[in-house]
C-alpha cells in the first residue's frame, strides 16, 4: 500500500485533517474529522472496555499469575513541576538536536542518515532525512551536484554501500548537510528537553514555570495512595488512563505516527516483586493479543524485547509491539506500544525526600549546578498486605499504547483495493477500509433501493431503531452501487438495503462488506443480526 493513497482518503473521506490547514498548517499536529474521530474513540473504547470495565476480576485469565482488579483515573495535564524532576524527566527527557548554519534548519541527530561518497579524489557524507528507497536518490543527486557531475560522468561518483546514521561520524566537517550545498555546516549535538513550558497564574514570571505532561503516567502514581485509600483494590491491580500528552519533537513526520499532541491509552500494573517478572510476561502476550484480535495481521507484528543497552534508567526489562508501517523501509519495525517492567523505581522516586514547606510549591529549587534538586513527597507510597502483614512497595508493569498511532495501524491494514462489477457489469476499481466492526466508525449504512413506493419510510423506521445502538447512516442518494462504494471507503462493515420485497414481506437485504455477501433478514431481526456481528 502506497501512503499517500491512504493519506489522501484520510482527507478526502473526513478521517484525517492537517491542523490549521487553511493557514497553511502547523507541523505536528492533526485534527481528527467525522469519521476520524469516531475510529479513534472506538479504538479507546474498545481498550478500555478489554482492560478495565469489561474486566473479569473473579477468573483467573489465561497466562495470568492470578485474578486481579482493574480501575481508572483522569488526571490533569499540567501537575507540580517537582513531578517531572523526580520522574527523571526534567533532567534525562531529551533528544539530541543539530542545526545547520546556512540553512537554519533543525535535525533529529539519530534520524539523520546518509553515505559516503568518493569523487574527483575527495570523500564527504551525503547526510538526508528521505526515507526508504528514496534515500538512494536523494544522495546521488545533492552528491552530483556537489561534485558538478553530469549524468554522463556519474561513474566518476562511488558510494560506500551501507548507510550510516549521523552520530557514528566523527568529523562533522566531512558532512554535506540535508540541505546543505557545501561541507561543515552542521553544528555539534546538542541536548534538547521534549517538555513544552507554560506559566500558572496571570500575574506570574518564570517562578510560574510549569510543563504540559509528556506522558499520563505520572499523573497515576502520584495518586497511588488515594486509589487504596479510596477503592477497596487489593494488589495485584490495574489503574488505567487515557488523555492527551505533549512532546514538543524536533522533527514531528510520517503522518500522524510522531507528533506533538497525542493520547495514551496506558495502564499501571501493581504488584508484588517476587511476582513482576511473571507479570510482565502476562501483559506483553495479552497486549499482543489484542491488536490481532481487532484486526492486525500477526505477520506484520513484532514483540521486540529491548537489549540492555535501549532500556531506560528504570527499566529491569522492556518490550515493544512493533507493526510493519508502509511508510518504513521493507523488514523495519514501528513503534506500536511499549510493555515496561519498571521495578519499583516510579514510586520510591515519589517518596523520597521531603518537600519544603516554606518554598514556593511551584519553583523548582536549584543546586550547585544550577539545576532542581531531586526532592521527593515525603509521603509513604508503601502498600501493606492485611492479610500477611507485608509491608512493600510494589513493582509496576507498564503497558503504554499509543491510540494515535494504533488508529493509524488499524487505518494502514484497512486500506484495500479490488475491482468489482459496477450496475452495469463493468469491472471497477473499489477502494475499501476493511476495518474491524468494533471500531469500524459507522456500523450499518440504510439504503431505500428507490425514494419512492414507501421504501424509504420503512428504511428511516429501520434507521431510527439501529440509531440508539449503533453509529449508523441513512443514505438515499444516487445509483445503490454508487453508495455501496461510499460506505466502503468509510469502512462501514454492513449495508442494509430496502426494495420493493421489503414492502411486501417486511425482510430487506443485509451485504457484508468484505465478502460481498448479502443475506435477507426480517426487519425485526436486523438489531440481533448486527449486533451478533459486530461482536
């Protein structure tokens, strides 16, 4: 599937829209249109009724260690800015950044590529951010021009086979920018914190200082101790959260996949330490499971475990769900959803230290180093087992999906062309969202065959009846083949048509989307047969 087919569908059908585009757009951000915008909350509908509401505590689930309880919160986006110190977020969330002084622009270090090139007794690194097959012709041509080769002297021009990523060159002044048209011009690395700053209270300067949450997280362990002592929850248990995070990425690309406003779907999993490493196996098969479950081929699915040296300062074990994005390079991998084994490192982080009363609660206090001192709450964010008496802090396991990027996977496994006979049985080519009916964003399209001999009375009839279950659509409009083709390319699942028949028996036509098959059902068994669909 080539991307920017889908991309445009994603327009042209209301799932997708560029931010402020009629001001020419903002760069990282999406906005999500009718159809979009029902996809992505069934998306975190079906999430959150898999792992939480729909959650069985009294069974014992396959794989499970044990039976266990799941609830939820909704935290604000901006917390205490202390929160973000002892997170490590303040001092370890960044990315290393270059610039290029002739053409200001900004690069991502490690996404920066490029070869080595040889021509007229000189050696430089064609450097580009181009993507996949395109890489090999972006450096071929800026390495032409740099050189002055015709096409005529391109054997002149020799490239060391492999790529190379921009931080395993040591001499910078060897590098021909992306953009660049002469050598040096990159600056070194530098540290760039993804959190974007913001200021509490009208009044106040930089002592108002606070952040946008780079993830929802935090928001979960800060409220650990009011969870137990609100809820009756014995550990092991779950607390979940959905919402908006921002990161302010220096190079936001590939659609919607990295952006700078985006949701989380995660959940924090407490339990005890002796218990975690099996835990972890527990949620990296089960969150596996369900991105196949809802339609996902398992073949272009990875569960990546992280070697040593990616995991993150906290982490004893990570594992990402990877899928097969056709915007990356054949056999690459994207980030899908991470499942962390993060010891016990989150709530002793929040424990340790004591916060100074008579400071302003809002000001990071510095050190030596100019830098805010690592203070924790002070509160003990231990748990105490009543019936052994145990008193621990519990280990967490983090399962943190993306409902952005999750709603671009299922949209990139949706999207399938055919050819089918059109009314006149002529071979046409159809474009269409095989999206799993669950999160499909209509259910049910009613279509009167005619407007005319009371056909479209009983489809409105029809139509009003399914609309307090379901997301449905009532389309008399144009040629049925014509509407059949719409609803395919929203991804609507089932098509229920009303002809003649129907008037006279009370029974209309039900199509299946995917197989073409089309069924009569009684009009008073319509609700049951969609609903056992739908599943």
């Amino acid at each position: 599937m080539e991307m920017d087919k889908l991309v445009s569908l994603c327009k042209r059908r209301g799932f997708l829209f560029q931010s402020s585009e009629i001001y020419g757009g903002i760069q990282g951000f999406w906005d999500y249109g009718p159809l979009g915008v029902e996809l992505k909350r069934n998306i975190k509908n079906a999430w959150w009724h898999d792992m939480v509401s729909g959650h069985d505590e009294l069974t014992q689930l396959p794989g499970a260690p044990s039976t266990y309880e799941m609830t939820g919160l909704d935290c604000t986006i901006i917390m205490h800015p202390q929160v973000w110190k002892v997170s490590g977020h303040y001092d370890l969330f960044h990315d290393f950044m270059v610039d290029c002084r002739t053409t200001k622009r900004r690069y991502r270090y490690d996404q920066v590529r490029g070869r080595w090139a040889n021509a007229k007794g000189q050696r430089i690194f064609v450097a580009t951010i181009v993507e996949t097959a395109a890489e090999h012709e972006d450096t071929q041509r800026r390495a032409m021009k740099f050189f002055k080769l015709r096409a005529k002297n391109a054997e002149q021009l020799e490239f060391e086979d492999a790529f190379l990523s921009l931080t395993e060159i040591e001499n910078m002044h060897d590098v021909l920018g992306p953009d660049a048209k002469e050598l040096g011009t990159l600056t070194a690395p530098r540290e760039f914190n993804l959190m974007f700053k913001t200021i509490i209270g009208a009044l106040a300067g930089e002592e108002g200082t606070a952040f946008l949450r780079p993830e929802t997280a935090q928001g979960i362990f800060v409220n650990f101790k009011n969870v137990l002592d609100s809820t009756r929850v014995k550990l092991p248990f779950g607390i979940a959260q959905t919402g908006k995070s921002f990161r302010n990425e220096i190079t936001p690309r590939n659609f919607t996949f990295r952006s700078r406003e985006f949701e989380q779907m995660e959940i924090e999993f407490f339990c005890h330490p002796d218990d975690s490493s099996k835990w972890y196996q527990y949620w990296r098969d089960r969150r596996m499971n369900w991105y196949t479950a809802l339609g996902l081929a398992a073949e272009r699915l990875i569960l990546r475990e992280h070697a040593e040296d990616e995991l993150s300062h906290y982490s004893t074990g990570t594992a990402d769900i990877e899928y097969a994005f056709p915007f990356l390079p054949a056999g690459e991998y994207g980030e899908l959803e991470g499942i962390a084994h993060r010891g016990d490192f989150d709530l002793r982080s929040h424990m340790e230290g004591k916060l100074d009363p008579n400071s302003n609660p809002l000001v990071l206090e510095l050190d030596e180093h100019g830098k805010p001192k690592h203070r924790g709450s002070g509160k003990d964010l231990s748990y105490r087992d009543d019936l052994t008496g145990e008193k621990y802090i519990p280990h967490v396991i983090e399962p943190s999906a993306g409902a952005d990027r999750a709603t671009l996977a299922f949209l990139c496994e949706a999207y399938t062309e055919d050819e089918q006979p059109d009314e006149k049985g002529n071979m046409q080519k159809r474009i269409v969202m095989k999206l799993h009916p669950r999160i499909a964003p209509i259910k049910a399209a009613i279509f009167p065959l005619v407007k005319k001999d009371g056909m479209p009375e009983l489809a409105k009839k029809i139509y009003a009846n399914l609309k307090q279950h379901f997301n449905v659509f009532y389309d008399e409009k144009g040629a049925v083949g014509r509407r059949y083709r719409r609803q395919d390319e929203a991804g609507t699942p089932y098509c229920i048509t009303v002809d003649g028949q129907s008037v006279a028996d009370n029974t209309v036509t039900i199509r299946d989307r995917d197989t073409l098959e089309q069924i009569r059902v009684n009009v008073e068994e319509v609700l049951a047969e969609i609903r056992s669909r739908i599943g």
